[in-house]
C-alpha cells in the first residue's frame, strides 16, 4: 500500500523539520537576549571640536540594576590616563560617566554591562577631541590689603620704643653733677686765690720808714 507508507514518511519528515527548526530558535533566543551598544555621545570615530564634559553610551536594553557592581564606563587619554572623574548613572538604556579632558588627541571608551540573562558584555571604541582645553588657574598668593598694611604701620609708629637703662642713668646722673661739681669748683677757686695772696703777702719787701 504506498499511500499510507508515503503519508509516514511525510509525517516523519515534518517532525524532523520541526525539531530541527526548534533546536535553531532554541539557540537562537539566548544570543538575541544578549544587550548590545546601540549608540554613543560621541560617537565612534568623531572628532569632537567643543568642550567635552561628559561621555554616554546607549544599549538595546537597560542594564539590570542588581548587577550594577558589573557596569563600568571608563575613558582614558592618548596618555592611557584615566579621565573620568566620577561613577556612571544609568539612566533608561543609557549610561552617562563625567571626564574632564586635559589633552587632544585618540581617546578610548571601555564599557560594561549585563544582559538580561545574566551575561556580562563589553567592549571598546575610540573618538578624536580636538576641542578647548581647560587653562590653568594662577596660584593665589595671601598679599596684605593696603589697609591692613597702613594699620599695621601706624601701630608700629604709635609704639615707642622703652628707653634703655643708660638713658635713665645719665639723666639721674646730670643733676647730682651740677650739685656736687659747682660749689667744689667754687671752692678750689677760692683755695687757689687764697694761696696766691698768701704768697703775695710773703714775698713783698718790707718798707723802710723814712718812706711813711
């Protein structure tokens, strides 16, 4: 009877297909459930000409929250520097890192997430900046206002030095002088004068006294 043999043979071929075709959907699903970068700012490849202070990469699916300690975003300088100055906040299916960028040149983006499945997916991409870069801040040095210096000069100039000890002595020592110094000035003359007419008296010759 070669209908019915046929009619199995078809039944079986469709069995197998069908098997086959669930087998390739089966393997299929957990790659589609893998998360992939959708996007980035800056893109990848751009040469970025502005000033630059913030890094963001978009995925297919947000990243799962419990698996935050997994995401990373990090940005580095031709230098291999880090340039990143914070942690990256997920927003939606968005990823935003703060940089402060100090040198022109290729820059390199690492990111990090997990899939819904659990699996963790990564990967690299490179932009040029070409933009401004930030200027050094002059150091600032504790200079005196000019009021503060007029007050500290006329404090200077109000305090008088405390005379010195010699000073105190010479003027105590002056008066004391003058006491002892003019009467025994006065009493050497005097002795001197004395003296000299004694003498004088000595000396004379005696008179005769036919001459009164």
């Amino acid at each position: 009877m070669p209908l019915p043999t046929l009619s199995r043979r078809f039944a079986a071929l469709v069995v197998l297909t069908g098997i086959v075709l669930g087998s390739i959907v089966g393997f299929a699903r957990p790659a589609a459930a893998h998360d992939a970068l959708a996007g980035s700012t800056p893109a990848a490849g751009e040469t970025v000409t502005t000033a630059l202070t913030t890094v963001a990469v978009a995925f297919t699916e947000a990243p799962l929250a419990d698996f935050a300690s997994a995401i990373a975003l990090k940005v580095t300088d031709p230098t291999g520097a880090t340039v990143t100055t914070g942690a990256p906040t997920a927003e939606g299916t968005s990823l935003t890192v703060p940089v402060t960028i100090t040198r022109t040149g290729v820059h390199t983006v690492a990111w990090q997430s997990v899939s819904r499945d659990g699996h963790p997916v990564s990967g690299t991409f490179t932009f040029t900046y070409a933009g401004p870069l930030p200027t050094a801040q002059p150091e600032t040095t504790n200079t005196p206002s000019p009021a503060r210096t007029a007050e500290a000069s006329d404090a200077a100039s109000t305090t008088a030095e405390p005379p010195s000890a010699g000073s105190h002595r010479g003027i105590e020592f002056a008066p004391a002088a003058l006491v002892i110094g003019i009467p025994l000035v006065l009493v050497m003359g005097a002795v001197i004068w004395l003296t000299r007419r004694r003498r004088g008296f000595r000396t004379a010759p005696a008179r005769p006294d036919g001459d009164e």
